[in-house]
C-alpha cells in the first residue's frame, strides 16, 4: 500500500465510536508505528533479547507550575500485568517536582526487563499518566484555591465521552469533592451528584414549577440544589427557588459570559437577598468557566461551592517520557537524560526530592533535618502486583495530605 494510502474497512470492522477497545490497547494497537518497525530490527540483529531499565520523567511541568501529582498508576499496572518485566513507581497520587533539589529529573517510574517485551506499550502507557496527571493536577490547583469550599467535576461534557471515567476518576483523586457523570462515579464507588439543568426549566416555561417538579423528583435526603438562571434575574429567582423548595440545600449560578457582568457582584446581592429574606442556610454555587484566577474573588463574594469544568478536563498534559537509562547493567542515555539506575528519596516535610545513584545513601534534607524517604517501591514483579489495587478514596487522601505542604499553585 503506499504511503499515505487511507486504510478502509469492512464495516464489520469498525467500532461505533472513534474509541479503542481494552483489547486494542492490551494488544499494542495504540501504539506508534515505529516501535513495531523497531522491535523487527532488533530481532533481526540479534538484539531482542535485551535487557533494559527505562526511566520516566516530566522534563518541565505546564503552565509555570512549581509541582503536579503523579496519577494513571493503576491503568498502567492494568497494561502490564503479565508481562515479564519489573516495575518501580512512586505511589500514585505523589505530589511530585520535576527535578530534584540538585536538578536532576526525578525517576518516577522505572520499567527493567527486554526492551522488547514492552516497548509497544509504552505510547499508551505514557497516554494513561501523561494525560490522567494533568486532570488531577489542575483539580489539586483548584483544591488549594478553593480551601473548604466545596469542588465539584463538571467536566465530562468537554471531553471525549470514552474518557469520562478516567476523568471523573483523575479529577477525585485531585480533590473534588465528587463528580457528575454515571460512569465515573461507579468507577470510583460513589453517587454521582448533580443539580438541574437549564432544559428542565425551559421544558416547565416556569421557574417555579420546575423547582417544585425538580423538589419532588429527589430522593429522600438528597442535597437539593436549584439552578436560578434561566428566565429573570438571578436573585429573584433565587428567592423563588428557596420559597418553593422548604428544604433547599443551595443555589446554582451558571450565567452565560454574554449576561455575566461581574460575578462576584451578582453572587454578593443574591446572597444578600437571601439573607434578608430568611434564607441564610441557602448555599451558593457557581459553575460555568471557572477559572482558576476566578476563586479568591468569588469566595470573598460568598460562594460556598465551585462547578469546575472545563479547566480541569481539559487540563494541560503532564510531558512526561520514557528513556533507556541502561542496557544489560550498563548506564547509558541519550542528550539531555542522566545514565544509570537511580535512587529517589523526598523529604516529609518540604516535599523536595533528592536523586542518586542506586545503591548511595542518602543524606537528610539540608532544609528540613530530617531522613528523607525512598519512593520510588517495586510495584511489578515479573508481570504479578506486588500489592492490592490502592481505592481511589486512599489515593485522593493522600493527595490532600500532601497539598498542605506545597506552596500556593
């Protein structure tokens, strides 16, 4: 076939959506055309059986971060469990900067076993932590920002619906509070939570009426919360929805760019509306492009609660790659990457890594006094887990302990 020639298929073939199936990936399909090309060249010379340590580092974060949080562990596991290699990580959900306090990339990941025995794995496994990082990285941003304020996802409807779990799941993890979608909350053993939608009202062609119709079609106990934005003024139909609805939990302002004005400012007279009408316990929410840049204003206005979307789902990637650090015992590296085997130790309590060669000592951390601790841990074994699948709930606490201890995003 010529190069460049489109392939067509059956229709048998073809998949309803433009998604990868698990056998797809589990069978190297998603891989780049070049490492199929490469392992028939090292066979061919003699040098399939290869023995390798490959690290994985981020050479700089996105955005002018300081730090980002390590995520997509499990999906990797998922891919390489039963293959007949090693694998050394840091526990998903570290928070992690990308070089160490001597600027050296940090190893986050070592693979060691023949190259070619996973070398078409590595395109999606870099699509699983590259992209997962990145999601839960910009949650954890809004995490800090937001302090005690209520998170929530929003924002599997600016991505690809295939997705939906692993960003519901990365964005948790982060530290949202919970997310929206069906699939994405059984994922992570939860309820998915949610609050009306615009269309609910329009079909009504009354706010009050769908507030009620919304009250009454609520499980027992649910947090009821009334978007208050589609025909009047957010206030005025703010007091509709709190007189309507006797347990009310909050209210949700979802304005489009084209009516918002200052947000702030709206937020500030419906929670004074509410206050003076008795509605003091009605909690407010806001959702709709919020940005990072956004929170402190809003929280000063009185918000209780942030709708994130797009911000976090469509979130910068975290660069990370994958290197041969090593061949048969032997460092080696291309320009630009450290050769050889190495040690990852972080401090407890600044967070600051430290990289050394495998097998040195470490010191304690020149900031801190304290020992450091090893991180990176074999969680891989000749293709078997060397322990249980850690929950998302364990991750996302981790996480946050963690978060106390980085600066300000």
């Amino acid at each position: 076939m010529p190069q460049g020639t489109p392939r067509i298929n059956s229709r048998e073939d073809v998949r309803k959506f433009f998604s990868a199936s698990d056998e797809q990936i589990a069978a190297g399909e998603t891989t780049d055309t070049y490492f199929p090309r490469t392992l028939k060249m090292l066979e061919e010379n003699g040098l399939a059986n290869v023995n390798v340590c490959a690290e994985v580092t981020a050479s700089e974060l996105q955005s002018g971060w300081a730090w980002a949080v390590f995520a997509g562990l499990e999906e990797v596991l998922r891919l390489f469990e039963g293959l007949p290699v090693d694998i050394y990580s840091v526990p998903e959900g570290t928070v992690f900067r990308n070089r160490s306090r001597g600027g050296v990339p940090v190893p986050l990941m070592y693979i060691v076993g023949r190259y070619c025995d996973f070398a078409v794995y590595e395109t999606p496994m870099l699509g699983f932590i590259c992209h997962s990082s990145g999601v839960t990285t910009v949650a954890s941003r809004f995490r800090k920002r937001c302090g005690d304020r209520m998170l929530l996802a929003f924002g599997i409807r600016r991505a690809h619906p295939a997705i939906a779990p692993m960003i519901d799941r990365a964005s948790y993890i982060g530290g949202c509070d919970a997310v929206s979608s069906v699939a994405g909350a059984d994922t992570i053993g939860m309820e998915p939570q949610g609050t009306m939608p615009h269309a609910s009202v329009l079909m009504f062609g009354d706010a009050a009426k769908a507030f009620s119709a919304y009250s009454h079609s609520m499980p027992p106990g649910a947090r009821k919360i009334a978007l208050v934005d589609t025909f009047s003024d957010e206030r005025q139909e703010a007091l509709t929805a709190a007189r309507t609805i006797p347990d009310l939990y909050g209210v949700r302002l979802d304005t489009p760019k084209s009516r918002r004005g200052s947000l702030p400012a709206i937020v500030t007279e419906v929670r004074w509306e509410l206050d003076a009408s008795g509605f003091r316990r009605v909690k407010i929410f806001v959702s709709g492009g919020v940005r990072e840049a956004d929170i402190e204003a809003l929280k000063n206005a009185g918000v209780d609660g942030f709708g994130v979307g797009t911000a976090i789902s469509n979130a910068p990637v975290v660069d990370f790659s994958l290197d041969i650090v090593e061949t048969e015992g032997r460092g080696i590296a291309k320009r630009g990457k450290f050769s050889g085997r190495k040690d990852v130790y972080r401090c407890p309590g600044c967070l600051q890594f430290d990289v050394i060669p495998a097998g040195e000592s470490p010191a304690k951390c020149p900031s801190c006094g304290v020992a450091q601790v090893k991180m990176l841990k074999k969680v891989l074994s000749k293709g078997k887990r060397t322990s249980v699948e850690t929950v998302a709930e364990s991750i996302r606490s981790y996480v946050l302990k963690q978060l106390s201890a980085v600066e300000e995003p």
